[in-house]
C-alpha cells in the first residue's frame, strides 16, 4: 500500500512535465486520464483510512481534510480547464500548486512531514538574520546610487549604469552569488579603479559575513527542531 500510495504521488507530480506548458507534452487526454486515476487511487486510500479509523479521530486530522481539499480542488480546475479548452479559451491549470498536499499528508509520509515541519518552524527565527541582510543590501544599494548616478556610466550594452534604485537592489543581490562579478562592477572600475573597493566591501559584509551567519543559523534551528520532535508526531 506504502508502495502504491508513493507510486502515483510521484506520477501525479510528474505530469508537469507533460502538461501544457510542458518540457515533453503529451495530449490532454493523456494527463487529464492519468491526473484523474492519480486522484481515484488517493480518493480510495482516504475511504479505507477513514474505515479503519474512529470517525471523530478521522474528521478532526487536519491531514485528512486537506486531502480531500486538494482532490476536490484539483478535480474542479481540472474540469474547468477542460471546457475551456473545448471552446478555444486558454487558461493555466492553478491546481497544479496543491499537488505536493498529497506528498505532505498521506500517513505514509511522516518523515517528510517531520521535515517539512521543522523548516516551518526553523522559518520564523532565521527572519531577523534575513531582514539584516536585506537591510545591508538595501543600504549598499543606495551608496551606489548616490556613488555612481550622477556620472552618467553605462554597461558594455550601452544601458544606463546603476540609476534606478530597483535595479541596483537587484543587482548587488545577483553580486552576493558572485554570479555576475566582476562585470557588475566593471563599468565603475573602468571610470575609476578606486570604486572597487565599494564592491570588495559589499562582496565581503554580504557574501562572507552574511551568507555565512545565514546558513550558520539556518542549520542550528532546523538541527535542533529536528531533534525535539517527536517521532512518531502527526500535523
């Protein structure tokens, strides 16, 4: 049953793959029949959980309802995009979001749970870290456009060089990942070399500093809820 249950889980999560927009699409049909016996088989799964189960337990477990949340959900956007289609209208298939409920809530998934639990829980202590470093990036942000706005640079494409405050956010957060240095800083270096010592200096607060102390407390909290929770808890 174990075996079975995680067979269709995968196989409803992968139909992604094959709906439209797809990597390797196959015809509606196709996923809408395999997308619908994915369902009946959670559908049945849940009538024989709630036959072997007190039926106030059952209805009172959170997990059960959701469950049965997502089945009606799925089956509903589903149709609705069926009739749809049939009449030339496009449309996305929003239920997609819900399928992961399933790999989540079934009793057979109660290590995932554990771990997913315990990353929800992990989520609220690691908040301050996260809101100072965005404070960093925030403020490194509004040097350059103080540093750099008013010398008219621009990049090798010809566009207008650290101007619009929005994109310089995002830039110098691509630059905590390095993955656009040192072209990022180029156009300032060139102007004059004593600008890079800007970017040496955001590279080494946000990069070395920051990421470091966010995985640091990242790993501690979940390690820890990891090891408070019971093993046998359910939610």
């Amino acid at each position: 049953m174990r075996t079975a249950t995680y067979f269709f889980i995968f196989l409803n999560l992968s139909l992604a793959l094959f709906e439209e927009p797809a990597v390797y699409p196959l015809p509606f049909l196709a996923t809408s029949v395999l997308e619908v016996l994915c369902l009946l088989v959670f559908l049945g799964r849940l009538t024989h959980f709630a036959k072997v189960t007190l039926h106030n337990v059952f209805w009172k477990d959170t997990k059960n309802i959701c469950i049965m949340v997502a089945i009606l959900l799925s089956l509903t956007d589903l149709g609705i995009y069926g009739v749809l289609r049939l009449y030339g209208v496009r449309s996305i298939r929003w239920s997609r979001i819900v399928r992961p409920i399933f790999l989540i809530n079934f009793a057979e998934s109660r290590q995932i749970r554990r771990a997913f639990r315990s990353i929800r829980n992990t989520l609220p202590e690691i908040t301050y870290v996260f809101l100072l470093f965005m404070f960093s990036l925030l403020m490194f942000s509004l040097m350059a456009l103080k540093l750099f706005a008013e010398r008219n640079l621009q990049t090798a494409e010809g566009l207008p060089y650290f101007r619009n405050y929005l994109e310089i956010v995002f830039d110098l957060y691509v630059l905590v990942t390095t993955a656009n240095s040192p072209d990022v800083m180029m156009p300032a270096f060139d102007f004059s070399s004593w600008y890079a010592l800007f970017f040496i200096a955001f590279v080494i607060v946000n990069t070395y500093i920051f990421m470091s102390l966010f995985l640091a407390v990242v790993y501690n909290n979940y390690k820890k809820h990891l090891k408070v929770m019971p093993g046998g808890a359910c939610g």
